[in-house]
C-alpha cells in the first residue's frame, strides 16, 4: 500500500476547511480543528486525519477514561477507500510514536450524523470493533489494539 497521508498542523487552513464540512465539528471557521494535548494531524489531497491524547506531562485522564490515542477526526472526499486510509493514519501513527498506549486505538461514530446504513464501516473493514457507547449513548465507541487480526 502506498503512503497516503503527510503530517500537518492543526491550523493547517485546507484540513480546517475539510473539518468545517465534518458532523462533528464545534466551531465552523475556526483555524484550529484539533483539541489541545498531543496531535498526530495528517492530510490528503481531500482528507484530513487527527489523532489525539492528552498530552503525557499534562497528568489529565480522558473523560472515558481509556489510555490510547483517538481518531477525533476523519474526513474523505478524496475517491480513496477510507478503509484504505485508516490503515495508513494507524501505520503514520506507529512510526511517529511506536506506541498507542494500553487501550488501543479509538474513536466515536456517531450513528445518526452518518449517511450509512453501517456507520464506521470503514473503521470496522480496517480492523476495529465496537466497545461500547458513549456518555450520552448517541455515539459508538470503536477499539483496535494493533495486534489484533
């Protein structure tokens, strides 16, 4: 598989723009689309891929309460699977860091907001698993430990 993804900033202005026409962004037209802590931003032609965590020093537990790093945004306009593309953000993930703490990778689809009959289909054809629901039971929460089948 090809190299799909080049690293970027969380102010990058084209990934900002992709992440205005994303469900779950908060504020439309701000230059940051990433929450503060470690990043691992990564950009595309017509995607943009954000990794995050608290950042180590900082002492803060996520509001789930799981050690790992969480896709906060994913965003494909681009005609490549998106299965395909969250292969290489975990492979981009694991050279920057070569670790992703003891609760894998994660992230939260939120079910309704998806024009899918399978929302995180591609999370899922890549690996992932559904490991719950979140707080306020409108999102599903997906898991992949890398060492996983």
């Amino acid at each position: 598989m090809a190299k799909i993804w080049t690293r970027t900033t969380k102010f990058d202005p084209h990934c900002a723009a992709l992440a205005d026409r994303h469900y779950s962004r908060r504020t439309v037209g701000s230059p940051q689309f990433m929450p503060p802590g470690q990043t691992l931003v990564l950009k595309a032609p017509e995607a943009v891929w954000g990794w995050w965590r608290p950042h180590p020093d900082a002492g803060i537990t996520p509001m789930n309460g799981l050690d790992g790093w969480t896709c906060t945004i994913f965003r494909n306009e681009s005609s490549v699977l998106s299965s395909e593309m969250v292969w290489d953000a975990e492979r981009a993930l694991l050279e920057e860091y070569g670790e992703v703490g003891p609760d894998g990778l994660l992230t939260y689809v939120w079910d309704r907001k998806v024009a899918s009959s399978n929302p995180g289909f591609c999370f899922k054809k890549a690996g992932w698993r559904a490991a719950g629901r979140s707080a306020d039971n409108k999102k599903t929460l997906l898991q992949k430990h890398p060492w996983w089948a």
